[in-house]
C-alpha cells in the first residue's frame, strides 16, 4: 500500500520496510519486491549485489518474475556483463511457466536473432502465446508478422485484427 499509495500516502520507505519484513517470512513476492527496491536503491540505499543474489535464489526456486528480471539484466547489461545467451536460458525458463513478459522477450530474441539464431517460425509462436496473455506488444508484433508473413502464411485480415487489439491497450505503435 505504501509504495503505490493504495488508501495511504506514497512512502517507498515505509513501504521498503513491509517488504523487508515480508521477505523474513520467506514470502517470494515481497523478496522479489524488496529485491527491485535494494536494486534501484528506492526507499532506502542501493545495493545491487544483494538485489542480484535475491534475484538468482528467487530464479532458482522457479520464481519467474525473478527468472525475466535477470533474463532482462542480462539481455541490457544493467549489474551484470551483457550477455544474451544467459538473458535467453533465463526469459526461457520463465516462458515456460507463461510468464507473459518473458515469452514476449523470448520471441523478440528469436525474431532478430539475439542470444541464438534467427527463427522466425518459433518467435511466431511465441509472440501468439503473448499476445493471447494479453501483452500488448506482443499482439502488434504478432499482428505485424501476419501482415507480411513473417514466420508463418499472411492472413491480413486477422493481423488487422491482432493490431486492432493492441491499439485498443494504448499501445502507441499500433494506434
């Protein structure tokens, strides 16, 4: 409540500090929560090396907003070396368990060839299963790929569709 101001006012502190008692009860969203504030250094002092270490316990008990996060710090590099091969095997493992932003990570991958070969057809697929998730991007790029024909057979009509969808979230590109 504290950090978005639900019924309370904003106080990233105040909230840092439910977090951190959360996180003693072992409850893996609030690690994860406190993990994002020490990363960022929001409400209270940076300290990435300990943000890192929680992400990678969290990744490794299948947390998969832990396994996109660091999926996400390897693909830009942010605390970590750049590295897209890791960024994959991490955003891989969060797709399998439908993380929607991991699946649509991995399909960009697959679509310009980061971290692994290009394979059109596979981030065809991928960018499908986002965009049912409800990912807006994902029903762009998906819409995109019909309109063209890109990794699978042109179907025009329900790329319009597709893009229809995302224009209707907002989703800038796509209007």
């Amino acid at each position: 409540m504290s950090k978005n101001g639900y019924g309370v006012p904003i106080d990233p502190a105040k909230a840092r500090e439910w977090f951190e008692k959360a996180a003693k009860q072992n409850y893996k969203p609030a690690r994860y929560q406190l993990a994002l504030m020490q990363f960022s250094g929001t409400g209270g002092n940076e300290d990435k090396p300990a943000a890192l270490e929680q992400f990678k316990k969290l990744a490794a008990e299948n947390y998969s907003p832990a396994q996109y996060t660091l999926g996400y710090l390897n693909l830009k590099g942010d605390g970590v070396p750049e590295n897209p091969g890791e960024a994959r095997f991490w955003f891989e493992k969060a797709a399998k368990q439908n993380d929607m932003r991991a699946t649509a990570s991995l399909a960009y991958l697959y679509l310009k060839g980061i971290g692994a070969p290009i394979n059109e057809k596979k981030a065809a697929v991928l960018f499908e299963k986002a965009a049912n998730m409800g990912d807006a991007y994902s029903q762009d790029q998906f819409g995109m790929m019909l309109s063209q024909g890109i990794g699978l057979k042109p179907e025009p009509e329900i790329a319009y569709l597709w893009i229809e969808k995302a224009a209707s979230q907002e989703y800038a590109v796509a209007e």
